[in-house]
C-alpha cells in the first residue's frame, strides 16, 4: 500500500475536496435554470422578464435544460444555484478553506462567523473542517434572520432602492431547511450555533468570544456595517475578515470603507475572485 495515498492529508483533502464538489453541485451540475446573480440582469426589464417567465414555467414542473448550468459561472458565485447549499462558487470556498486551515495550523484563537448564511454551505464546510481536523475546541456562529435580506430601513441611504428583500423566494431559507443541510452531511451537532434574527439585533449581545474568521456576506450597507460594528473588535490578531461581496455590491463595498476609515485600519484588502475579498489582522 502507498503511505501517500493514505495519510491523514490525503484522506483529509479528498473529503473536502469532494464536500466541496456537493455544496456547489460542480459534481452533479443541477439541470433547472439558476437565476442570475449578475445585477444587470436582475434589474434590467429583459433580465426581470426572464426571471418571471422562467419561474412558474421551469420550476414546477422541474423542465431539465442542459446547458443551463456554466461551471465558470459556478467557479466565480456569479448565479444563484437552485439545489446547491452555497452560492459563492468554488473560488471562495478554496479560500475559506485555506484560511480555516491557516488559523488551525498557526493557532490563531477563536471561533468561525458567517454573517449572512442563506443555506448554510459555507458554515458546513468551516464545521467539516473542524471535524476532520478533530478540532473540538472551536464552534461555527451562523447568523441569519432565516427569512432574506431586510427591506431599507432608511437608517443607512446606501440601502435606498435595494431590493434584494424583494427575491425572498429564493433568498429567504428557513432555519429548519438550513439545520437540514448540515444534518444531510452529518455535521449538524453543538460546535454549530445558529443565530436567528437581523444582525442589528442579535449580533451586538451574541455570547460570541474571539474570532478567527469572520465571513460578511449580508450585501447590504446596514448589514455589513452591522456585523463589522459588533464583530470586528472580536477578531483576533492574525485572525480573517472575508467580505464576499465586496466588488459585486457598491453598498457592501462602501460599509466595508467607511468602516475600515472611521477607525484607521489600513491591513491591505486582497482579492479573492471577482467577488470576494478579504484582509488579514496583522
Ligand atoms: C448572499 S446570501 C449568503 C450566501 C451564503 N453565505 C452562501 O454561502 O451561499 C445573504 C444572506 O444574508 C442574510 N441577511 C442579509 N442581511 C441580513 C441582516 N441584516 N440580518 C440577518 N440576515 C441577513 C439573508 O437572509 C441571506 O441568507
């Protein structure tokens, strides 16, 4: 037998690598129509048509289109996948995977937060890592309000117009469904904690010690200056913040400015892919 086709490493990168074929459904690419993540078709009038015609058509009767998936698109978290339990594409989630492994082999001290889960992949894969890691010290935190994205407020003028709450049917996933995602992977145990509500709410008194990986993925201005305002003092030296939608949605993208310049934080932000970036606490 070879050694190398049976050390922990192996077996370990195997695992995820396979977990993470299922979570995007790159290994069996779903046949409905994915609907577009790219804003121009959103909110163009043909893109809105499409989306309407598209729905009560395909979806009931569950119309098989071949063709309709596109791996590139799937790599880069560019459309929002039917069945697939994360939207961020396999780029994203190499990276997260790479930095939960960073913060285990350096020792940076801490907990993992998703604020912003929808139907909980990338929290599944930071929980499967724990595990095969046998890291029993650690919990993942998912914060959601279970129900998409909130309506504007008019607290923060950024989010004026937006209009992600308006596509609850497909951004909304219930509590219930997501602990169901992480039971399907037999992941779902107490080194899991689930944070129901809007992050105004629940992220300031969340019992949340230190952080190591802090994942923003809430797209809106209040939602990511929410998380920052009550997380960001928790994470740790050498600890992550991953912004996902930082080049995809301005208002994401100006919270995270206007946070990191209102109290001087100057690590430099680093690409991920299209998307996602993120900067290291040095
Ligand atoms: C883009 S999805 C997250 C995608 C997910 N991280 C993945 O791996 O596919 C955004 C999620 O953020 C949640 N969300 C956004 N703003 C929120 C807020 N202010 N409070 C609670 N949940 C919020 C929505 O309910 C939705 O599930």
């Amino acid at each position: 037998m070879h050694t190398s086709l049976c050390s922990v490493d192996a077996i370990r990168a195997e695992y995820l690598g396979l977990l993470k074929k299922c979570l995007t459904r790159t290994l069996f690419p779903e046949s409905q129509i994915p609907a577009s993540r790219v804003p121009l078709l959103r909110h163009n009038p043909l893109g809105k048509a499409l989306r309407a015609l598209s729905r009560p058509l395909l979806h009931p009767i569950g119309l098989q289109l071949s063709g309709a998936y596109q791996q590139e698109t799937r790599a880069h978290g560019l459309d929002w996948p039917v069945e697939a339990e994360t939207m961020i594409g396999t780029v994203r989630l190499d990276h997260l995977h790479t930095c939960v492994v960073s913060v285990l082999e350096e020792r940076i001290s801490g907990d993992f937060v998703e604020a912003g889960v929808w139907r909980g992949g990338a929290c599944i894969l930071m929980r499967a890592i724990l595990k095969v890691y046998g890291e029993t010290g650690r919990r993942v935190w998912a914060a959601d309000s279970f129900e998409g994205l909130p309506k504007p407020d008019g607290r923060h003028r950024q989010d004026d117009g937006d209009r992600h709450w308006t596509y609850s049917d497909v951004l909304a996933v219930s509590l219930e469904d997501v602990q169901a995602a992480f039971a399907r992977y037999g992941l779902l145990d107490d080194q899991v904690v689930f944070l129901k509500g809007w992050f105004k709410d629940t992220l300031p008194t969340a019992p949340i010690g230190a952080i190591a990986i802090l994942r923003l993925d809430g797209d809106m201005y209040g939602s990511t200056m929410d998380a920052l305002d009550a997380l960001y003092p928790k994470v740790s030296p050498g600890g992550y913040v991953v912004v996902d939608d930082y080049h995809s949605v301005a208002a994401c993208r100006q919270a995270v400015q206007d946070y990191r310049s209102r109290y001087g934080i100057v690590h430099p932000i680093q690409q991920i892919d299209g998307s996602g970036t993120f900067w290291r606490i040095q």
